[in-house]
C-alpha cells in the first residue's frame, strides 16, 4: 500500500528534509537535526506539518450525545469554543486511541471536531458511524481529514511571532479554539501542543498549506523533535505507550485517568468504573538512567535481576542531557525515587523512577 502524503509533501522534499513513514503517511522526521529542531522550540520556536493527524467532524442533533457515548470525557460540558483531552475506549475500558476534541465556536447547533492520532482516521470514522447507526442517532460523521492542513507552532515565541500575522492570539486561552486571519488563510487557531511548551495548532484548508507554513518564519521542526519534546513532557504516543493489541492499556494504568468521566455513559464506562474502584495492578511511570545507555520500546525493566515491566518511550534528552523513558511497573516500584534497572543491549543499566513531566514541572 502507498503512502499518504501531506499537502506540504512537495515542499519537505524541496527542503530536502529526511523523511519517514509514520501511520502510514510519509512525514518529515528532521529538516536540520533533531537537537536543533528541539532546542528551537524549547528556546524560541519552531512549526511541526502535523497534518498526518486525523480530522473527524461531528455534528447535528444527537451529535453531543453521540462524542459523550463514544469518548471518556464530558463533551456536554465543552461551550463554543472549547477543546478537551479524551480517550476513546473499547467495552474492556482499554485505550483505542487519545484525542482532543473541540466544539466549534462558528456553531450555532453543537458541532465537534476531534482529532484521531495518525492512520487512525478511517477506524475513527467507522466505529462513530456504526454506533451511531446502532443507537439510532441523528448526528453527521465525516472524515475531513484530506480537506485539512494542520500546523503546530510550539514554543516561548510562538504568541509573539503569531501575533506579527494575526489579530490577539494571547485571547485564545489555554484548551480553547477561534477563528483568526493568519496570513490572509482563514485559520482555526487551538491553543493546545504535544511539546510541554506554549504554542498553538493552526486548522485550516488543505490547499493553503503553504501559504501558512512560508508565512510562519521559523525553524521547520520534524517528528524526530516532537517526540524528544512529547517525551520530556511526559506525553503519551499512541501505539507506543498504549496499543489495542500489542499492549492494552486503560487509562489508569496510562496515568491518565483525569480523561475519564465516570458520570457520562461511555463504550467501556462500566470496566472503567471496577477499575476505579479496585485500582490498578501496574502503571506507568517515568524513569531516568544513571548511566550511560538509551532505553527503547520494547526494553524490559528488571528488579533484582527479575523482569517487572517494559519500556514503552525511550531517548536521550536534549533539554535534560539524560537518558529517560516511560514503562509500566507494578505499583510497588511505582513511586518516585524507586531504583530499578533497564536491560540495555542485554545489559542492565541502572535507572530511578521520576515524577512525570521530566520538563516543565
């Protein structure tokens, strides 16, 4: 099968950017060097093509219903305007995917957007379909995920440098969405990230790509940065911290707990609810080796010489100068400061669990 292209595929290639595949798009993974793209972001600021990234769009009558049915969060509680963090969850209560979801401020009825991690999109569109038509619901399901383009500008400069292009993006507060003028492209402008730093993430028409991308003058960024970023803010990668099949997880056990909305009535919510009650076996915990070696996905954590759980993120960090990762643990090895080891090329390499985020706590 092919690979999906963004629409700023041409212009990576003319910027001779090193490219990968990535949920089955073909996406930049660094122009410069990723210790460049990742320093820039945590210094000044730097613009992601996250437009790999699915777009699902919800609307009509039974559309509050159908997202608050089929994510873990309260989506009746979000005005025009606002986004969420939120998980969407199979029967057992484990992670299909994360997601933000916004309602869109233009709406007079409610109207959502939400945003599948990439390749997800069809799936995404699919199962909100057929419960949909399981449940008798009157709502409009689309995957607009070709129509749109999608941009993330991250970092401490990222407001200011925006404010240059458009009208008081300071306005938009933190996990809310408006419309803005950027560059003459009708833009919806979120305030949301996936760095640890503040930033916004730019929607809008696929054909205007470009002329948004040239007009944010800053140093292009790949997904090798992002990841460096996302894990030193200890942010989830779907697929790799969780995986519907490789390794179900829930959100308790992913440390993200606070998505889940016990009093709405979601695909999973009972599961949920028993493990609410009785707690959770392992979790998932940050870590930091104390010496030299990189922790991987897939990298078995040891105590004692005794395998206890798996390493799921792992790099070295640019802005710490340390090598960190993420893992799930049983509780008992849980809390921060429990020394533990990571079997590192078939050697054990001592670590210490640290409180999450490693950055910007």
């Amino acid at each position: 099968m092919s690979l999906r292209t963004p629409p700023l595929g041409e212009t990576h290639a003319a910027a001779e950017a090193k490219l990968t595949e990535f949920g089955g798009w073909e996406m930049p993974v660094e122009f410069d060097s990723i210790t460049v793209e990742h320093e820039a972001v945590r210094e000044s600021a730097g613009k992601f093509d996250v437009s790999h990234m699915g777009e699902i769009e919800v609307s009509g009558p039974d559309s509050t219903e159908l997202m608050n049915r089929l994510t873990t969060n309260d989506a009746s509680a979000l005005d025009p305007g606002d986004a969420q963090y939120s998980a969407i969850t199979d029967e057992a209560g484990d992670i299909i995917d994360d997601t933000v979801v916004y309602r869109l401020p233009e709406a007079d009825d409610a109207a959502f957007l939400f945003i599948p991690n990439a390749g997800h999109d069809e799936d995404a569109h699919d199962r909100w379909v057929a419960y949909r038509e399981e449940w008798g619901l009157d709502a409009t399901v689309e995957n607009a995920t070709t129509e749109y383009g999608m941009i993330a500008l991250q970092g401490p400069d990222a407001l200011s440098l925006l404010g240059e292009l458009c009208e008081a993006p300071e306005d938009i507060s933190r996990f809310t969405v408006a419309h803005r003028d950027v560059g003459g492209v009708d833009c919806l402008v979120a305030r949301t990230g996936y760095t640890g730093e503040d930033g916004v993430e730019l929607l809008f028409d696929a054909d205007d790509s470009g002329a948004v991308w040239s007009t944010l003058e800053c140093q292009p960024c790949g997904l090798g940065a992002r990841d460096t970023l996302r894990l030193e803010a200890g942010f989830l990668l779907s697929g790799q911290d969780f995986d519907i099949d490789e390794n179900p997880r829930n959100p308790y056990e992913a440390d993200i707990g606070f998505v889940v909305d016990l009093d709405t009535e979601f695909v999973g919510r009972e599961a949920l609810a028993a493990v609410a009650e009785a707690g959770v076996d392992e979790t998932l915990v940050g870590f930091r080796l104390q010496e030299r070696g990189i922790a991987r996905h897939g990298y078995d954590i040891t105590v004692d010489g005794n395998v206890v759980g798996t390493v799921t993120s792992g790099t070295m960090s640019p802005t710490l100068g340390d090598a960190i990762g993420l893992g799930y643990v049983p509780l008992e090895h849980a809390d921060p400061g429990t020394e533990i080891d990571v079997l590192v090329r078939g050697r054990e390499k001592r670590a210490k669990v640290e409180e999450l985020p490693f950055y910007g706590r």
